[in-house]
C-alpha cells in the first residue's frame, strides 16, 4: 500500500468516476484502474462499486476513505513540517469555504497576506454551504475551514462578528419600520437560504418557538436577492453576505432583539494541523475585518 494508491482511492471516490480522477491527476485512467485494482487485491476487499461511467464505495469503501484520508493528512502534516524547517517553501493547504461572507469579504484579504509570506504555499479553496464545509472537516478533505461559531467539536479561531437582518422587498409595508422581531416576518412568504447560515435562522426561529412562512429555499443568496427583489418573500441573511453596493429594490433591516453572527477558522485537532494551516490562522489572526461591513 503507497500514499499514492491512497490519494488516487480518495479522488475516485470524491469525483465518483476513474476517468475524472485520472484527468485531475493528469495520469491514464488505466493508471487509475491499476492501482484501485492493486489496493482492493492488497486488502482484499472490494472498495467501489462499478455503474457504467460512474462508481460509488462500498461499505468497507466508505469506512476505509476515513481512515485513507487521515493517513493522507498526517503524511501532509510530515511533509510540511519538514517544509517548515526550509522556511515553508512548499506544500499544499486545503481551505473550505462558504458564501459571500467568507468567500468575498474574508478569504481573498487573508490569502493576500498569506501569500505575501509563503509564496510557494499551494492552495486548494472548495466551497460549498457551511454545514458541508464542517462535514469536509469531518471526513478531513480539507485543513481548515470558515465556520459559523460556535462549534464545539472543533479548535476554533474566531475572526469577525456581524449581525443577522431581515431582508423585505423594497415596497413592503413593513420597510417602513427602523427594526423587526422574528415574528414579523412569520406572516409572509419566507426564503430560506441553504448556502450561509440557514441552520442558524432556523434555530433562531425555533429557540423564539416561531414558525415561518417557509415557500422558497436557495442554494445560492443571490437567487434569494431575487425572489426578495421581485416582492415575492422576504428572509433572514447576515449582513456581511450582502453586496457591498446596495440593490434599491430590496431593503436590509435590523432585528430586534439584535443577533450576531460569528465567523471563524475551524481545525479538527490544533495539535495535528500543517504548519501551512497554522500559518494561515496566524494571518487571518492578524488582519483587521473593522472595515468588513
């Protein structure tokens, strides 16, 4: 067994196809099928099954990909401290992602400053709603990731706070008001956001024993900036997920009592995280997100 038959198992399985693993390696797919063959004959078990063009893991599959991707991890971890003793000249950083918040508004300042210091620091940037972004944390595809604090599982790094608002289209009799409760916005068509922070506005609205008007859900804020736009419903966002320039046909008020929103860098374990993760927390520790909103 080498860590590249393990890498190679975990892109198959992550890309669910040996031909997209082998065009992300830039090897043949023959390559690909050698060494998942050599693997599943090594421990004797079968790790895919096979459909056409597409595969999925086996049970085995599934409970071996944990434990492949936490050999991989450690094994990056080794080769980045030997790189921290050269300076941290070389290795890779996996970053999760998620929304405007941490997408736009944080990401590119702290990789700026990250890079200025550690140029030859390759970073891989995956990006998807935040609860799929601790669930990467949990399978360990990526080293760190932007996280809606708190989170108890994790060592956390907290990093810039906003506050969730209601958003109503611009013409809404309840525009007019300087503040809203939650159970305002129970009586209209509601949008729930699923990219952001979508379990926070539903436990905010649960903890107030509230039910909304739930007709519409996103999978990105700006298909949600336009059902808002178009008068159809209204919702709950952070503010920091908004466009810094502002769309007159939808209007942004705060709640009352007001609810702030955390975001920071999540890590399984601080103790076991890559110098280039470390490096990173230590620039994103040092910027100031004042000026953010």
């Amino acid at each position: 067994m080498t860590l590249t038959q393990l890498e190679i198992f975990s892109l198959v399985a992550e890309l669910q196809g040996f031909t997209s693993a082998a065009h992300r390696l830039g090897i043949s797919q023959s390559a690909v099928s050698h060494a998942i063959k050599g693997l599943e004959q090594e421990l004797g078990v079968d790790l895919f099954r096979r459909h056409q063009s597409q595969v999925e893991l086996t049970d085995i599959g599934a409970q071996l990909l944990l434990r492949a991707r936490a050999m991989l991890g450690l094994a990056g971890t080794l080769q980045q401290e030997a790189a921290d003793a050269r300076g941290l000249k070389r290795g890779t950083l996996r970053i999760g992602s998620f929304g405007p918040t941490s997408s736009i508004r944080l990401l590119p300042r702290i990789l700026a400053r990250f890079h200025q210091d550690y140029p030859g620091i390759e970073v891989h940037i995956d990006e998807g709603p935040d609860r799929q972004v601790v669930q990467w944390l949990d399978e360990r595809r990526i080293d760190i990731g932007f996280v809606v604090l708190e989170q108890e599982r994790y060592d956390t790094f907290p990093l810039f706070t906003d506050e969730m608002v209601a958003l109503l289209p611009a013409n809404h009799t309840l525009a007019k008001r300087p503040a809203l409760a939650l159970k305002d916005l129970c009586a209209d068509p509601f949008i729930l956001t699923e990219a952001g922070s979508s379990e926070l506005v539903s436990r905010l609205f649960n903890t107030a024993r509230l039910t909304p008007n739930v007709r519409y859900r996103c999978a990105q804020l700006l298909s949600t900036l336009d059902v808002v736009s178009r008068g159809e419903a209204v919702t709950v966002v952070a503010q920091a997920s908004l466009p810094l320039t502002p769309d007159p046909r939808y209007v942004q008020r705060p709640l009352v009592p007001a609810v702030a929103r955390s975001i920071g860098l999540a890590v399984l374990d601080r103790r076991q995280s890559s110098p280039a993760a470390l490096a990173f927390i230590r620039a994103a520790q040092s910027l100031d997100y004042s000026s953010v909103i």
